[in-house]
C-alpha cells in the first residue's frame, strides 16, 4: 500500500515528527520563524494526552522544557536567535543533569534583532559553545522537509539514548517552505525511549552510569528519590566540593558522546569519490550546492558534496577521508565563517585551498554564485 504523503511546512515537519517520537510536552514561547511549532502542538499536544505551556519568557521556557523531562515527558521547544541566548544558561543546566529534550532552533540573522523573517546560519558555534563551561553537545541539521520530520525523531532518540539535550539546526527557508513528505507509519522509524530504573527505589542513585556511560533516569515523583542540581554532585545528586569527581564526571559526559561517533554523526557524501573539489555546505546552503555540483559535473569539473546532518559531533572522521585527494574545499554558509572554522582544523596541512563564500543578507546563498566560486580556479 502506497504511503500517505503530505504537503507540509517545515515547522509543521518538526511537529510531525516530535509526535511521532512521543513528545508530550512543549515549553515554549512564540518567536518569529518559529511560531509555528507552537501554534501547532498547542492544538494536537492536548489531543494525544500532552501538555503545551506557553511560559512568559524563553528562559522560563527552557526551565519549563527541563521540567517536563524531569517529570518523565519527551520534551520540546522551539526557538530563534535571540530566544536561543536566552535559553543557554538553562541549556547548561540540562546538560550538567542530563536531562534529555530536543531544543529546535529555526535561525535567522543576527545578533539581536536584525532580520527576524530571513534566513541565517550564524547560530553554528552557539549549538556547540552556547552555555558556559566544558560539556558535550549534539546538533542536528537538514535540508528538506522530509528530513525535518525525520531528523526531529533522530534527535529525540539521541537525547532520550544518551541523556542530554540535543539541538535541531534549522533556518528560515526549510522552516517555511513546502514540501511533499512521505508520512512514516508506525515502526518505519526507530523510536527510542530513555533507560529507566528497575532496583528498589531505595537503591536508586540517579547519577550511577552504567556500562554505556549513561545511568537509568526515573520520572520524578515516580516513588525513585533523587536530587538534582546544577552544582557538582555525588551519584546520588547531591552536591560535592570535589574537584577531581568534577572533572571525571564532565569526561564521562563527553565520552558518551565521543566514543559514539559513529552512531551519532551522520553525513550525505554525493560524487565525492573522484572529486577534486569539495563543498562543505549543511541546511538550505546545501540545496544550492547540489545544484552547484550537477552544473559543474555537467561541465566536466569533478566537484563533490559533503553534508552533514550532524553539525555537532563535527564529522572529523568523515572529512578526514579526503586528506590528500581534493584540491580545494569550499565551505559556503550564511555567517562570516563559522563552519570553516572547523573545517580547516580538520583538514590542516593536506588541502591546498580552503575557502568560504560567507553571507549574511538574509538572501540565500544561489547555485550561480556557488558554481562561480567553483569555476574560479578552473
């Protein structure tokens, strides 16, 4: 039997796919390109036994989105620029208590105002080094409304397997734009519920990591006491001074992360075997690149694609591939360059020419102007 396909919005994407993946609350509040994501679950949450909070500020928001993870909910909240600073100190709380939740940021120009109704891509590092202090991080990104839906369920599971907060990259122009989307049935996509308890609850201790360097969460008021704070602390959550148990706790954190790589991070190579030229390109950027690289090829230039749909864990391993074999690597993104950052890090040494095209007009970055940039060196 054929697959029902709608034709949907991006924002409305992410809404599919929190439901699909079992969220049952959101914490949130309005902010332009995301409004959407709200208007939305604030009707279809309550109609699936789900709780929607419009709270009186994003860093009520945030707290209210923690909350309810705490109490045992897959939770969501979707933002912008300017909410997404607003959220980063309690952002930092979740992830030293490791509270898992899906935090949907639809970017736009910054920083401050600027132009709340285009598209940006500016908001890369703050997904990585948003919060202060050491601590992981995961940030998915996309670039068609199918994958919207889809990567809203990857980050729900990678949240809920691990326990932290995840990040879903979006921007204006996938947020707004439609598309055809193929609507999974039940089953076709993994769904993932975090680990819970099964001792005695008087055995419980919250911050006791099994094997995977993730410790069972309980719901809070399930009869499994526990203490949680945003201060150093002991397996059972209460504070500690102890410096060193500090620093182990904060590795082990980032080791779950780390030493997951391969399941985490997820790429699309396109003609990248015989290519001499790379384009680094996520998000809407990367539509244009695709259409950039079929122009080349058409021309006889070897130009490859690689894209990542996960931003952060940056896909080191996956770029490390090509030390040696491309000429130049192009890395277009609406920002003043933050993914090339990253990118020359990785590759230092063995690519002659790194190069960026950087844009921030709140205009998309065109197939044109990527294929000049391309035919710059021929």
């Amino acid at each position: 039997m054929a697959k029902e396909v709608k034709f949907l919005q991006g924002n409305e994407a992410v809404c599919e796919g929190a439901l699909y993946a079992g969220c049952t609350f959101y914490g949130g509040y309005p902010i332009t390109p995301s409004t959407e994501v709200a208007e939305i679950l604030a009707a279809r949450l309550p109609k699936v036994g789900g709780r929607f909070v419009q709270m009186e500020d994003e860093i009520a928001a945030m707290a209210a989105t923690l909350g309810g993870s705490i109490a045992g909910r897959k939770s969501l909240t979707a933002t912008s620029g300017p909410g997404m600073s607003l959220k980063m100190e309690n952002l930092g709380y979740g992830y030293l208590t490791e509270v898992p939740c899906v935090i949907v940021n639809v970017m736009r120009g910054g920083p401050s105002t600027v132009l709340p109704t285009g598209p940006g891509q500016s908001d890369v590092m703050q997904a990585r080094w948003g919060t202060h202090g050491d601590h992981p991080a995961v940030a998915l990104t996309h670039s068609t409304v199918q994958e919207q839906l889809e990567e809203t369920v990857r980050a729900f599971n990678i949240a809920e397997k691990y326990r932290l907060p995840v990040i879903l990259l979006t921007d204006e122009i996938i947020g707004h734009m439609r598309e055809a989307v193929e609507m999974p049935e039940p089953g076709d996509l993994e769904v993932i519920d975090r680990k819970r308890p099964t001792c005695d609850p008087k055995d419980y201790l919250p911050y006791a990591p099994e094997a995977d360097g993730v410790a069972p969460m309980a719901d809070f008021g399930s009869g499994y006491r526990y203490h949680i704070t945003g201060l150093n602390h002991l397996p059972d959550g209460f504070p500690s001074n102890d410096g060193k148990l500090a620093q182990a706790d904060e590795i082990r954190q980032q080791n779950k992360i780390d030493d997951n790589y391969d399941e985490i991070v997820k790429v699309e190579e396109m003609d990248c075997e015989d290519a001499e030229i790379m384009i680094f390109a996520f998000g809407s950027t990367a539509r244009s690149a695709k259409e950039a690289v079929k122009a080349a090829r058409a021309e006889g230039i070897k130009v490859g694609l690689l894209r990542p749909l996960t931003i952060w864990p940056f896909p080191d391993k996956h770029l490390q591939k090509y030390k040696g074999k491309v000429n130049r690597i192009i890395v277009p993104e609406m920002n003043l360059g933050q993914t090339i950052l990253e990118v020359q890090r990785v590759m230092e040494g063995t690519v002659p020419s790194i190069e960026g095209i950087q844009q921030i007009d709140s205009e998309p970055i065109t197939p044109v102007t990527i294929l000049n940039k391309i035919k710059e060196g021929k």
